[in-house]
C-alpha cells in the first residue's frame, strides 16, 4: 500500500512555527544583564591601598553627604577589589577610606555582560598636582626616607653577602681574603659588633697559621710579627664585645662567643689575666654554656703550656660541669709535672687532687681519646687504675 503524504500549506506552517517558538521556555535564551569590575588602588607612594572600599554612583548632583553608592567593593590586603552585579550605566567610581574620599574616575562605563579593569593609581601627575603644599612636603619626605630605607637595606644585604663570604674563607683556611672583606665591612659599618668579630675570627686564624709555620721553620714563638697578628685579632674581638654590650639589645650570645674568641687571642700574647677575665665574661652571659666557656680557658692555658693556670680553669670548668671528662685530663695533666721522686723509696708521688683527676677521666671516659695514656701514667707511678677500663686490643 502506498503511503499517503501530509501536506500543510505554508501559512499554516509559519503559524505552527511561531506557536512552537512561544511555546519554548523563555530561560534558554536569557542572558546576563549586568557588568563586573575588578582592579588595584595605588597611593601617592606607590604602595597598595589595603583598607578602604570602591563605591558605584550615578548620582552626580547630589551633595555628596547624600549621594548614593548602589555598589560598593572592599579592598583586600593586596590592594585589589572586585565586583558582579553591576547594571549597566555610567558610574563615577571613588575610593573610599574611613569615609574619607581619597581618588575618583569620573566616567566608568559598563556595558551588559562586561567584565571591566579599573585601576587607581594615585602617583600619576594630576593626583600629584591637586595636593595641598603640606601633602606635597609630606610625600618628599616620606619619598627621601623611602629612598634612604632602600639604600641602607641594600647596604646591609651586600655585607650580609660579605659576612658569610668571610665566614667561608675563614673556615676553608683563606684567611688575608676574609680579613680584607671584613676590614672593608668595618669600614662601611663600624657599629656592627658581628662584623668586628667575624674580621677577630679570621685574623686569629692567620695568626695561629703564621704561629704553627714558625714553628715548622724553627723560628722563635715571640716572633714580633706573629705577636701583632694576635694582637690584632684581640683589638677586633674586643671591639665586637664592646659594641654589643652597649647596643640596645644587647646579645649573650654574641657576647660570650666573642668573649670566648678574646680570651684565645689574650693567652697566645701571654696575656693571662685578661684571657681568664674574658672567658669569665663568656661564662657569665651564658650560665648554660660556663662549663665549655671554663673548658676552652683551660685548654687554652694548658696549649700554651701555662699549667698553673689551665688548672685552675680546669677546676673551674669541672664546677660547673662535673661530667666533662676532658676538663680531669687537662687538670691532671697540669698537675702531673709537679710530682715529686723519692730517692731512697724510688717511688714517685702525684701531687693532690692530680690520681683523682684522672681516675674521675677513666671513669666518665673509659674508651676516651685519652684513656691509654691516663692508663698509662697512673701505672707508671704505681697507682692502681680504679675504673674498668680496658685497653684496646693491638
């Protein structure tokens, strides 16, 4: 059987096809009526604007105590600000903080569907020039410390770069390039304590290095140009910790480090006294850290071969810290010298406290550095070993 066709006249067709149409719902062919913004708020100084708001108004006329603001926008702490839901229209755009008007832009259109930059940037020159003479003044002066903020956090970047620079040399053993970057660095800032310490540092370093090559060479430890080496070193260190005990926050830390350095470069000159007087002074700035500080004087004392003293300090480091062992070795050490030989008896005496310094090392130490020979000296003088220490198998 042959399909039968439909036909429908064209004026019934076009009549169908506006019926469909307006049949249709209506949001599949909505769009969006309003705008959006975003932008940055620049003050005169060329900083962000963080606190404040961006308002909206089309009403010109008004008083501005009457206008109204039908859009208003916050500003982050990056100075930026955005917005949606804007209708379109022509809007005066003003910035707003505290309630005070600080910038505005006349004319800002918006057109439907529009996404808008509007940015404030209050150094252009016709900001600039509507300031009063005060605000004009204000501005240069704040512009001249800005100026001078900048090139002092520069300068104290480039000597930052310099310390660690000479920090490296110091400890790689390139001393004369680490002495000449911390006498320019003192030069350009004199004030710094930690500069002065860091130059102590590497001059101490030189000095001791021209000290262990004399000696190589067999020339006179009271060489006068190794004596001013120390000296030097000294001059800085006592530098450093002057500077830091009159600065307004002054650091125990950096105090006692470079008190503890001072103390070194005093007993290389046989300065004694103000050796001991300056580890003192380390130990006092930071009570924690005496029993090192004590520790360093004795060893100090004792390389330099002056025994009575490293005794002393050695008992000063045990005070404050009865559990360094190396402090009864330095002790016993420094006592040791003094003991005395019987003739008739043949038998050598320690002098007191000098068995009971190393018997106290074996103990705390039994595998220590030192053990052998503390072993060693206490049978030599016919004193039974009291700790359990074994030598090491050969």
């Amino acid at each position: 059987m042959k399909r039968i066709g439909l036909r429908v006249s064209s004026a019934v067709a076009v009549t169908l096809l506006v019926i469909f149409a307006m049949a249709r719902p209506s949001g599949l062919f909505a769009q969006d009526k309003t705008a959006s913004i975003h932008g940055h708020v620049t003050n005169a100084i060329g900083q962000p604007v963080t606190r404040g708001v961006v308002k909206l108004t089309t009403d010109r006329g008004a008083d501005p105590k009457d206008r109204k603001y039908p859009f208003s926008f916050p500003l982050d702490s990056n100075g930026d600000f955005k917005g949606t839901g804007i209708a379109p229209g022509n809007y005066v755009a003003i910035v707003f903080e505290d309630d005070k008007s600080l910038d505005f832009i006349e004319s800002v259109v918006f057109a439907a569907g529009e996404d808008k930059l509007v940015n404030f940037d209050m150094t252009r020159k016709e900001y600039i020039d509507k300031m009063t003479p005060e605000e004009k003044k204000q501005l240069e002066e704040f512009r001249k410390k800005n100026a001078d903020a900048v090139a002092a956090n520069a300068k104290i970047s480039n000597l930052n770069a310099q310390l660690l620079q000479a920090r490296a040399d110091t400890k790689a053993g390139n001393y004369d390039a680490a002495i000449t970057s911390m006498q320019a660095a003192t030069t350009a800032k004199p004030d710094e304590a930690i500069l002065w310490i860091a130059l102590g540092d590497a001059q101490l370093g030189s000095a001791d290095a021209a000290a262990k090559a004399a000696k190589a060479a067999g020339t006179p430890a009271t060489d006068p140009a190794i004596a001013q080496k120390f000296s030097d070193a000294a001059s800085s260190f006592k530098k450093g910790v002057d500077l830091n005990a009159a600065s307004k926050k002054p650091s125990p830390d950096i105090g006692a480090a470079a008190n503890n350095q001072l103390g070194q470069a005093y007993a290389k000159v046989g300065n004694t006294k103000d050796a001991a007087d300056a580890y003192d002074q380390a130990a006092k700035l930071v009570p924690a850290s005496a029993g090192m500080y004590y520790y360093n004087e004795a060893a100090t004392f004792y390389n330099a071969g002056k025994l009575d003293d490293a005794a002393v300090a050695a008992d000063k480091a045990i005070a404050a810290d009865p559990k360094r062992a190396d402090a009864y070795y330095i002790k016993g050490q420094a006592l040791i010298p003094k003991a005395s030989y019987d003739e008739k008896t043949k038998k050598i005496t320690a002098p007191p406290g000098c068995v009971d310094a190393y018997q106290k090392y074996l103990e705390l130490a039994p595998d220590g550095a030192h053990a052998p020979d503390v072993k060693a000296v206490l049978e030599g003088i016919g004193e039974q070993v009291k700790s359990t220490y074994k030598a090491p198998k050969k």
